[in-house]
C-alpha cells in the first residue's frame, strides 16, 4: 500500500497568546511552505487567546487556498477547552481534537 507523504508537525507551545502571535505565523508559514500537510500539535497548549485563533483561521484559509492541508493533533488542556467553549468559539467540550478543529475553524 502507497502512503501520502510524512506531513510536518509543528508542536505549539504552552501559551499562544499575543507575545507568541508573530512566531506561530512565521512557524506556519515556514511549515506550510516546505509541506502539503502540517500537523499542529495540541498537547502542550495550555492557554490560547483571540489572536493566536486568528492566526489559526488564517493560516487554514491560506492552506487551503494552496491545496495544502493544516490540521489539528492531540488535544489541548481541559482548560483551553473549556475557555474556547465558554466563549462560544466551540459547542462542545468534549471529543476529539479533529472536532475542535472543525469547531473552530470551519465557520
């Protein structure tokens, strides 16, 4: 059996907020551009505001755009899963990390 090629995986760091926004851009950026699928991985995140969402959106908006593929790995804390469903960026607070990816940003 063929596989697809080995996607780039981008591990997050404990707080995306606005003093880490720039570097995760230029982290997805650089990804996106060496690989037609990137994989952001969740475990260690710990706190996330709106900027680093915002960062999120756009970078799938410009993969996609590219054909290329960004998707979401491991799941966060429950912390971020509850802030994320408190105000309202998710339904659910529970499920796997694909559902938070599609939650988040397939609106």
């Amino acid at each position: 059996m063929e596989q697809g090629p080995v996607p780039t995986v981008v591990a997050l760091e404990a707080a995306l907020t606005i003093d880490h926004a720039a570097d995760l851009r230029d982290r997805i950026g650089a990804a996106l551009a060496a690989s037609a699928t990137v994989h952001l991985d969740f475990r260690a995140v710990d706190e996330i505001d709106l900027a680093c969402l915002q960062i999120l959106c756009a970078a799938r908006s410009s993969a996609r755009a590219k054909g290329k593929s960004l998707v979401f790995v491991g799941r966060p804390s429950e912390r971020v899963i509850r802030r994320l469903s408190a105000s309202g960026f998710i339904q659910e607070a529970s499920g796997p990390v694909e559902n938070l990816e599609s939650a988040i940003l397939d609106r």
